[in-house]
C-alpha cells in the first residue's frame, strides 16, 4: 500500500481517510440515491420493518348528503435486515513513513469503491425479484424494451419517477442504436449525449444508468432493471466506520473499513427486470 511520505501518526489521518472514502463513496455509488432511504434508530434491532401499503382502489361517486362506505386500508411489511460487510489492509511502518503517495487518498479512495460496490451490488442483485419481466438471457436489448417497460409501470399506476440500470455491455446495443451505429447522430439531445458523453440520458420518461455492478448472472445474461424509487429500500446503519490497530512484531497497522447496512425489496411489482446478454457485438 503506498502511503505517506511524511512520520505523521496514523491515528491523526483516520478523519481525512474517512472524509474521503465518504466523498469517493457517493461519488461512485448509483442505486442509493434511485431507491428509498430509511434510518435506522439507535438500539431498535438488527432488523427495520417496513410497512407496504397497498394501492388503494379507485373513489366512487356518490349522492349528495350520502353517507361513503369504509375502505380499509391494509398493510403488509418489509424486512430490512442489517449485515455487515468491510475491507481491511496491513499497512506497514515502512511503506507509511517513506512512501511518496498520499495515505489519505490511497487509503480512502480504496476504502470508498469498496464501500459503495458493496451497497450497489446488494441494491443490483435484487433486480432478480421483481415480478415482470421483459427478454432472456441471450437477447439483445433494444430502445422498445425500454418503452416496454415504461407501458408496464404505467398501465399499473407504479409511482414515479422511473430508473433504469443496466450492465454497460447489456445497454451497449441501446447505445449504438440510438447514434446509428455511431456514424452521423441526427440532432436529438439523447442521441447527442451518447455520442459525445457516454450518457444515454432519458428515454420513454426513464432515466437510464450504465453501472459495472449490475453483474453477469450467466455466462450469457445480465439482469437489469426498470424500476420506480418505491421499488427497493436501503437502510445505512453506519455508512463507513474506519479502525486501526497495531500489531508490533509485524511493524504495521491493520486498517479496518466496515458499514452496517440492509436492503430489501418494497414492492415487486414496482419494477420490471430486463434481461439482455452481456456481450458487445
């Protein structure tokens, strides 16, 4: 691990260090800001209920001066159990004290993908669940799928907004459809930005992201995604923690890194998965 150059104590640079694996970790992670965020109060258990509440039908009509019948309002819940998860690094007297790289950024920008892979491939694996879906494993995924999806969401009254996320080599087709093969884009804005940014931008009222953590299922397919915020929930109980400790004959600190956190799906029936392969042809 390469590291400060300068004697400083270790001890000393712990708040920088998680400073910036906080900034990397937001900067880096997608799915925590497209689902619902829930805090988790102190010593309420390793386990957060989420009440669901379902979708309600729709108002009668009625005389004037006639009394409404009751609707009961039901609910079922959601589970979140918390778990843990942390990367740990032996950094040594030597490499600490005459290395010519920067601990804090080192360490930190380390720490943070770590930290916010963890949370988006706990978010990603639970694509898988939801009740709809749209093409297999070896199909390629083209821009009506997404339109697809969108109609599915709709016809359902599924809040919105609506996300979608997939496996950059899964939207990869999308992409190359939308820039005609990548020669002379039209002037479209959408088409515009994947040309010139890599962004494909918002399609059929969805806002697409391309994330390395939507990870191959098989050796042919990927599930991705299109889902409402309501969709998934993610409770952070301790976003990053980091710890040292000294061990004298090895003339080193182990440095911990470790989050609390759990997700759980809402509602199922919020988000469709899209299933697309995972080559670039």
């Amino acid at each position: 691990m390469a590291n400060e150059s300068d004697t400083t104590s270790l001890n000393d640079l712990i708040s920088p260090i998680v400073q910036e694996a906080m900034f990397v970790a937001s900067e880096t992670s997608i799915m925590p800001g497209l689902v619902k965020n829930f805090t988790v109060p102190a010593n309420a258990g390793k386990v957060l209920q989420v009440p669901i509440y379902g979708t309600q039908t729709i108002a009668a009509d009625t005389a004037e001066s006639t009394d409404l019948s009751n609707t009961e309002v039901s609910t079922s819940k959601a589970d979140i159990t918390l778990v843990e998860a942390g990367i740990m690094t032996t950094l040594t007297d030597m490499a600490r004290n005459h290395s010519v790289s920067n601990v804090v950024a080192d360490l930190g920008k380390l720490f943070g993908e770590a930290i916010a892979k963890r949370h988006d491939r706990a978010l990603t694996g639970l694509f898988s669940s939801f009740s709809s879906q749209i093409g297999e494993a070896q199909d390629e995924i083209e821009v009506k799928d997404l339109f697809e999806a969108y109609a599915t969401l709709k016809a359902n009254a599924v809040p919105g907004p609506y996300f979608g996320v997939f496996n950059p080599k899964a939207i990869y087709n999308v992409k190359k459809t939308l820039t005609n093969t990548f020669v002379n884009p039209n002037p479209a804005n959408v088409v515009n930005q994947a040309m010139t940014e890599g962004f494909i931008g918002r399609i059929a009222g969805i806002d697409i992201f391309e994330s390395s953590n939507v990870v191959e299922d098989s050796a042919t397919g990927v599930v991705n995604a299109v889902f409402s915020r309501d969709a998934l929930g993610v409770a952070v109980a301790q976003n990053i923690n980091i710890e040292t400790q000294r061990d004298a004959s090895l003339r080193a600190e182990e440095i911990v890194a470790s989050t609390r956190y759990g997700v759980s799906v809402l509602h199922n029936s919020y988000g469709v998965k899209i299933i697309g392969d995972n080559q670039i042809n």
